[in-house]
C-alpha cells in the first residue's frame, strides 16, 4: 500500500476517535449554582426605567474640579497604566499558545565545502579532492490537535488575556472611587477648618464677655479658666485638621502622578457638591456590571480550558513533519528538476508510564478550577453584600444628616440664648459653657455626617460597578 494512503487510513481512525471523545472534553465546565436575588434586602421599590450608573458617573456631583481630576487619573495614573501593560503581556500570551494551532514552516539555505586528504594509507601521495554542495530546502511541522490539547491551551490563554482587561478596569473603578473619596475628605477638612476657626471667634467673645464680668465684679477666675480651655482646645482640634487636609492632597497628588508641590486643590464646601440619586437596579443587572465578577468568570473559564488541555495529555500525540527543496554540486543547477528533494514523516507517540506526571497535572488543574468555582461564587455574593451595605449605609447618613441638623439648629439657638443672657449678666456661666460645646461639637459632627453620606454614594457606585461599560474585549492578533 501506498505510504500517502496508508497516512490517510491512520488519520481518518484517529479522526474517529476524536470525535467520539470529544464530547467527553467539553463536560468540564462546573455550574456554579448561583442563588440570585430577586432584589437587594436595603432596596426600596424603584421603577422598572431606572438605568444602572453612567460612565462618568461622577458629574452627578457637579463639581468641575472632580470631573478634572477623574479624567486626569484615567489618562496619568500609575496603577492603571500598570494594569494596562499587564493586559497586554496577557495578550502576547494568547498569541504564543494560538500559535500551536497553525503549522510550524522554515527555510534554510546552505552551501557546504570539503576537501579529502591527499595522503593514501599506504603512503603514496595522490591528489586531493575539493567537493562543494549547494542546498535550500523548507521544513514543516504540524501537530493534528484531535484532542483539542492546543485549542483548550489556547482558550485558556484568551481567557487568562479577558481577566487582565477586566483586572485593568478593576483598578481603574478603584482608583476613581479613591479620588473622589479623597477628594471629599479634602473638602470635609476645609470645612471643619473654617467651622473650628468661628468656633475660636466664638469662644473668644465669650471669654471676653467673662472677663468683662470679671472687671465688673459679677464673675471669678474660676470662670475665666474655663473659658480659656476652651478655647485652648479648639486651637487644638485645627492642626490635626490642617494635617488631614494636606495628607488628602498628596493622596490626589499620588493618584494624578504628579509631585504634591504641583498640585493645586482650590476645593470649596461640600455644601456645594449635589448629591446624586443612584438606582441599583436588579442583582441580576450585577453579574455584568460589575468587572471583578467578570474577571473571576475568565479566570474559571481559563481553569476549565486547562482543565481539558490536561485530559487532553492522555491521548496520542501525532506529529507530521516534512521537509523539501534543492540540493546540488552547481549553483547554476540548484534549482533543477532533477536536484530536488524531499521527505514526509508522520509520527505518535502515547504515553505509556510517566511516573505519575499527567494525572498528577490533571489533578491539579480540576483542584485549581474548583478553587476559581468558590471564588467566583464568593465574588458574586460579596457583591450583593457590597450593595446592600452601600444601600444601607446611604439611607442611614441621610437620616443621620437630616436628625443632625435639627441638632444644630437647636444647639445654635441654645448657645444664641445663653450668650444673650451672659452678657445681660443673667445666665449661669456653667450653662454658656455647656451650649457652647454643644454647638461646637454639633457642627463639626454636621460636617462628618455629610462627609459620610458622599462616601456611602460613592461606595454604592462602585457596589455597581461604578458605571463600568460591560463589553468582552479581544486581542486583535488573538486567534
């Protein structure tokens, strides 16, 4: 028989064979039993239109130096660009292992000289002889992947490149979240700042009322002294302030790449940030919005590749090589009919006994999906978690908010009252004293109470995926 036919005959059985354990290869993907809510537990009832965050969801808060410093940290920040070098290694990576799926070809080209010896074993001296030979050839080389050992290997690879882009967007919601976290923070210091210093005018009206009691006769030292610690202790509560404010502008600083002495933040009041209404939609709505769910599902799917790659390694290896081309004494003739050449070698070979290595990798490679399986899962229900925690965290700083302003208002009119009374000489020194920590005390809670409901905000926006476009983007090059 014919060597091309019987190369046939072994191909079509192979090919048989394949098809009848191929079904087997594609039972590795594990349900990962998701129990998915209906809807979150801190939730209120919302209409069916509301649509999940957008984009740049930090407009919402209507300040024109945030949006600047978020667009500023998607372009300049280090993490992310970190993040975005390791996608693309990731994608080098699919290329390599796709590259096991095409044929491997070659070309050589050689010229080779040689020269016998003149002397004979028997001493006489004769002439030696000069031979020169020409040669270029191609060579081909194809691994016939029935078991699907490349193909998974190279899933596994586009995979693995899927979860990098969803880790570059991880970092990227995080670190807009933390800018404008910080942000907030440098707002809520300069607000505490400038209630701390009329908090200081105040207390110094009120020690020069006592002190003018004191001239009169109607107050002591004893009340003086009180009065003068608490002033002292408002000076104190400023420094610790001032470091928190510079402390959060290095912070923007790191996360623009840039040198803290080149960044300005004029900030303002976080009277002046609006407050946005964030819908959560369905938990469903979660398993894509989010990017580290949908990281974690490539990584799973890349296990469960490897997963059939490692079965794979069971089965035959069959090998086809090839290798043709010119071989001649004369340049002139390299490339005659008569000077060609050529070979074809198919070969298999089955792994008989190894020691245990495949089954040990195949072991390995289920033990390490299955841990992807329960992380994933834990992914998912952490993220519902996130949510109802963000809910919860929100509705309970706006009624927070809206007690501690009733606070204020009392305890500003209190103190008005108090003062009014101290200086017609009819009030208790002890109650001024007691109005006047109250209110100090009320504002500066006011403050952190606000602070508190835009971080509960901006927690739920990245609870949701912080308005993070779901889409499954490929290596161009990948195959």
């Amino acid at each position: 028989m014919p060597a091309g036919q019987s190369l046939a005959r072994w191909l079509a059985v192979f090919g048989l064979v394949a098809s009848s354990a191929g079904c087997i290869l594609t039972k590795d993907l594990p349900d990962p039993a998701l129990d998915v809510p209906a809807g979150y537990k801190s939730a209120r009832l919302t209409a069916a239109t509301d649509a999940p965050p957008t984009l740049d969801w930090w407009r919402g808060f209507r300040s024109r130096e945030l949006t600047g410093l978020m667009e500023e940290a998607q372009t300049v920040n280090l993490d992310i660009a970190a993040a975005t070098a390791r996608f693309k290694q990731a994608d080098a990576q699919a290329r390599i292992a796709g590259a096991a799926l095409l044929p491997a070809l070659s070309g050589a080209g050689q010229e080779t000289y040689s020269r016998t010896s003149g002397s004979s074993a028997s001493g006489l001296t004769i002439g030696g002889r000069e031979v020169v030979n020409f040669s270029a050839s191609l060579s081909a080389s194809y691994e016939l992947d029935f078991w699907g050992k490349n193909r998974n290997a190279a899933q596994a690879a586009e995979e693995t490149a899927a979860a990098t882009r969803f880790d570059r967007d991880v970092v990227a919601l995080t670190t807009l979240t933390t800018v404008a976290n910080a942000y907030f923070q440098v707002l809520a210091a300069q607000d505490r700042i400038r209630t701390a210093q009329r908090n200081i005018a105040s207390a110094e009206r009120i020690l020069n009322a006592i002190k003018e009691r004191l001239r009169a006769g109607t107050g002591n030292d004893l009340d003086v002294a009180q009065q003068e610690s608490v002033l002292a202790n408002q000076r104190a509560l400023v420094p610790p302030l001032r470091q928190t404010l510079d402390q959060n502008i290095n912070a923007l600083a790191t996360l623009v790449s840039r040198p803290p002495e080149a960044v300005r933040v004029a900030g303002g009041s976080l009277n002046n940030i609006a407050a946005p209404r964030v819908t959560p939609g369905l938990p469903s709505e979660l398993l894509t919005q989010r990017p580290d769910i949908r990281r974690q599902e490539a990584q799973l799917a890349a296990a469960t590749a490897n997963v059939g790659s490692a079965r794979a390694q069971f089965f035959p290896s069959i090998q086809l090589t090839g290798q043709g081309g010119y071989q001649s004494s004369a340049l002139a003739s390299l490339f005659q009919p008569q000077a060609a050449f050529f070979n074809m070698v198919g070969s298999l070979t089955q792994p008989i006994f190894d020691g245990g290595r495949i089954l040990g990798n195949f072991e390995l490679t289920r033990a390490r999906q299955d841990e992807l399986l329960q992380t994933y899962r834990k992914t998912v229900v952490q993220a519902f978690a996130d949510v109802d925690n963000a809910l919860m965290s929100i509705r309970q700083t706006t009624e927070r908010l809206r007690l501690q302003r009733q606070v204020v208002a009392a305890s500003r009119r209190a103190f008005q009252l108090s003062e009014q009374q101290l200086r017609a000489g009819t009030a208790d020194i002890v109650t001024v004293l007691n109005t006047q920590l109250t209110l100090f005390q009320a504002e500066d809670s006011l403050l952190q109470a606000q602070l508190a409901r835009l971080l509960a905000i901006v927690s739920l926006y990245q609870a949701l995926g912080g308005g993070w476009e779901p889409r499954m983007e490929r290596p161009v090059d990948a195959l």
